[in-house]
C-alpha cells in the first residue's frame, strides 16, 4: 500500500503534465495561426491598394502589385499550412481565404475581412 499511493501520485501527475503541455501547443498554434491570419489580411490589403495604383496609373504600380501579391500568397500559404483539410471549418476558413485573393475592387470588402476574423475567434 505504501508503495501504491506514490505511484498512484506519479501517474496523476503525468497525466495531468501531458495534458498542460498539450493545451500549451494548442494555444501557441491558435496565436500563431491568429498571427499569420493578421499579415494575410495586411498584405491582402496592400494588394488592393497597389491595384488602386495601378488603375490609376501611377509610376512602377505594376511591379509594387507584384510584390505586395507575392506577399500576400506567402501569408496566405502560412495560413493554408496550420489548417486542418478534414475540419469543415478549416475548410470554411481556406474559401474565404480564397475569394478574399481574387482583387476586383480598391479596397477588400469587409463582410469578407469579418467573415474570416469571426471563424478565426
């Protein structure tokens, strides 16, 4: 009996050790998926203003849309990396990621801008 309660004791202790440590990961991949989703939306953002240039005619806009949509596909693919395929919100997630790249406009829209911050919550 005596030897009982110290093991008893060590594996509680285990087991409550992983589960910390798991919840630990699982916040650190919400804040940086969080994190990453925050460029997408800054370097979607950029790109909308650089194709405003370019409408406008201004002076090397075509190579500044270049760059800020090369930016933009690199935080996008950051975001794409953290997802799970199988989750159906995930999948929600990565659609609006995808219509929010196709530029028609100045400016993104912001029913798409929120619908992403929502699922991102």
């Amino acid at each position: 009996m005596e030897v009982l309660i110290p093991l008893l004791a060590a594996v509680i202790g285990a087991v409550t050790g992983w589960g910390v440590a798991v919840a630990n990961y699982r916040q650190a991949w919400i804040n940086s998926l969080r994190e990453d989703l925050g460029n997408f939306l800054k370097e979607v953002s950029v790109v909308h203003d650089r194709y405003s240039d370019v409408l406008s005619g201004a002076a090397d806009s075509l190579e500044k849309l270049r760059d800020a949509r090369s930016a933009a596909l690199l935080a996008r693919w950051r975001v794409i990396l953290r997802l799970n395929p199988f989750d159906p919100v995930h999948q929600d997630l990565e659609a609006k990621i995808e219509a929010l790249m196709v530029v028609k406009d100045a400016a993104p829209k912001d029913v798409d801008v929120s619908a992403i911050v929502e699922l991102a919550r």
